[in-house]
C-alpha cells in the first residue's frame, strides 16, 4: 500500500543506505547485522518528524520496523540465488513490548456519547457519529474519514467498506494512481509535499458490507440534514462537497490524526476521571467494539471478524483473549452443573420451575388454588 511503501522507503533512506552504502550482500553476514542493530540502538541519530518531538535514540520500535523490510529483502535475494542464507533470520534484535491501548469501557463509551450528542454545535455531533461508526461498525479511523453516503445503502442499513482515507506523498500517488489509488482530494496550498486521497485498502478481507444499528442510522440521517443545511448556508463557493459522511463543517475530509485530536479534546473537556486521556486513542473504540462483539456472540469469532474486516481470527484471539477466557470460565462452570451434575443453588433447576402455562393449567384443574392463593396475599399485606 501506498503508505507502508513510503514508511519502508523512509527507514531505508534515513537508516539502511547510511550506514551500509553499496556494501556487497555476500559480505553481510549475522554478525553484521547485530553490529547494525548495535550501532541503531547506541549511536546512530534519530530522523526528525516535522511536528513531532525530537528524540536522542531511535526506539526499539523503529528496528523491528527496519528488521522486517530487511529480512524481506534479503528473503527474495535467496530465492534469487544472490546469497546462500538469510543473515536476518538468526539475528538478535532488541527488546521491544508492544504497548497496549486502553479499550473503553461500554459505561465509559456512553458517557462519551452522552456529552458528544449536541446537534446543535456541529464539530461535536460529527464526532459523535464518528464515534457510533467505530463502535457499531468496528471500523479504523481511515475506514470511518473515507466512509461517503454513496456508498451507504438505506433499505438494508448497511455501509460498503472499499475505501480508505490517507495523506501521500505526492509523487508516490502518482506511481501507484492505477494500483489503489480512488481519488484525489485538491490542495488548498500549493507547494505541498502530500495529497490527501481515498484509496483502497489494504487487504482484500478490508472489503466489506457492516449492517449499522437503526440508532446510529438515525443518528446519521440528523447528520446529514446539519451538511445540507450547510451547503445552503455557505453556498458553492464555501462548502466542498465530496460527499463524505464525517467530514468538516466546510465539507473538506477528516483524516484519522484529525480524529484523533478531536476525540482526545473531547475526552479532555468531558473530564471522566476512570478514564486514562494518555493511554486512550479513536482506535480504542474498535477494540470496545470488537470485546463487546465478542460478548454479544457469545464468541462467534467469524461473526466479529467479518464485521472487522481481519483477514484471520488469529488478530482477535491475541488482542481480545482476555474477553474470551471469561466465556471459556463460564463454559467451565456451565459444563460443570450439565455434565457433572453439578448444580449451583442460586440456579435451581429448569425442570423444577413451574412456569407460568403450567400454574394456569394447574387453577383450571383446581379452582380452590385461586381462592386460597388470594387469601394468602390478603394476609401477607395486612400490616
């Protein structure tokens, strides 16, 4: 995809051609590539992000990332036969934990949309809808800032996930135009390096139909009617219509660092101290998704994994096991009182409970039942 390409070709430009030059590749061997690694960890100088902190090293992160180009690259010369073995394999790379994310609770995620349903303050209610997007339908910030009304279906309730929302590099958009590339979005400045497009994405599991809950379809609609009656008010000339469902006031597109900030500003202004603004991104939203999925299915791990659009359940067995183990304790409880006969008291058994057909079959057999069961409730309310 256009923006992993550009990633990859930045960690080569910025690291890999540095330090290694035109070096011959049957000169790299294992002990090369630690010396490497070495050098990454202790010496070598962090690329500077325009907007971003500077920092004195380059992250354990950032190697692993180096790692997998490498070791890809130098997987394809051994099947070209350029070199007998892969030195990347058998290297020793740094530690490196992935952080996790806090997944909001479903209390913390309706307080939040709670605070965010103002449809009179327009930047707020876009946010929420984008906020019932993620959620209902499980879906990542490009997915949600590249979802357009024509792609939403009215009669089934269902949206058409084909299309991504994504900053480029201008040149790289213009190489890789036939292969993913949707549309283009004008730049208001000129001069710039990138273009915001909507493209493909990344993986064909990606591609998607998700059915939208009718509160959150009604809840668009509203959006929609706020849009229209913005383009009457600012006219052609101020508002730019491509018809994004979560967009700008202007029309212009919201990109998934938009987002971002956006839902960080509303989380800041809500002040909800259970929850953690540090540790808590837009993304987080498609993980409370995905574990109440989980929950509401009981496990269906097929279900949740075709409204999430992950081409394997592998990803939600890892990020999510903590949510499948309090199933898998239940299951062990209800095997136990099934199978083993062993009954909790709390729970008597479904055999022994009268239900209701039953005590109606059982006055029309027995008249006497109901005139008795009457004066029984008399005496129980007399004080």
């Amino acid at each position: 995809m256009a923006s992993t390409y550009d990633g990859n070709v930045g960690l080569l430009e910025n690291y890999v051609h540095p330090y290694w030059g035109d070096k011959k590749l049957k000169n790299i061997r294992t002990k090369t590539v630690d010396d490497f690694y070495h050098f990454l960890m202790n010496e070598a100088e962090p690329a500077t992000n325009m907007g971003k902190p500077t920092r004195k090293h380059i992250t354990a992160s950032t190697i692993h990332d180096i790692h997998k180009v490498l070791r890809c690259a130098f997987n394809q010369a051994r099947k070209w036969e350029y070199i007998a073995k892969n030195p990347f394999l058998d290297a020793t790379l740094p530690e490196h934990k992935e952080s996790k994310r806090d997944a909001l609770t479903p209390e913390q995620l309706h307080r939040i949309l709670k605070f965010t349903d103002r449809p009179e303050i327009y930047d707020l209610y876009m946010m929420h809808c984008a906020i019932q997007l993620a959620f209902a339908c499980c879906l990542r910030g490009g997915e949600v800032g590249g979802a357009q009304w024509e792609r939403f279906d009215s009669e089934n309730n269902a949206l058409y996930i084909d299309r991504v929302i994504d900053r480029v590099d201008k040149k790289l958009a213009d190489k890789l135009a036939k292969m993913d590339i949707l549309m283009k979005f004008p730049n208001l400045y000129p001069g710039t390096r990138t273009v915001i497009v909507l493209k493909q994405p990344k993986t064909e599991g990606s591609i998607r139909n998700v059915y939208i809950p009718d509160t959150v379809v009604k809840k668009l609609q509203k959006l929609r009617e706020m849009q229209e009656k913005l383009k009457l008010e600012l006219g052609d000339d101020g508002y730019m219509d491509y018809g994004m469902m979560i967009c700008q006031a202007n029309g212009r597109p919201i990109m998934t660092e938009h987002l971002n900030k956006r839902f960080k500003d509303v989380l800041t202004t809500l002040g909800d101290p259970t929850i953690n603004v540090d540790n808590v991104v837009f993304h987080s939203l498609r993980h409370t998704s995905a574990g109440v999925k989980l929950k509401l299915s009981k496990g269906d791990l097929k279900a949740v994994q075709g409204d999430g659009g992950w081409n394997t359940p592998d990803m939600i067995t890892k990020r999510y096991a903590h949510i499948l183990d309090e199933d898998r304790r239940k299951l062990a409880e209800e095997m136990d009182a099934s199978f083993y006969g062993n009954k909790s008291e709390e729970f008597p058994q479904a055999a022994s409970t009268l239900n209701l057909q039953s005590i109606l079959e059982l006055f029309k057999s027995n008249p006497e039942l109901i005139a008795q069961a009457l004066q029984t409730v008399q005496l129980a309310n007399k004080p």
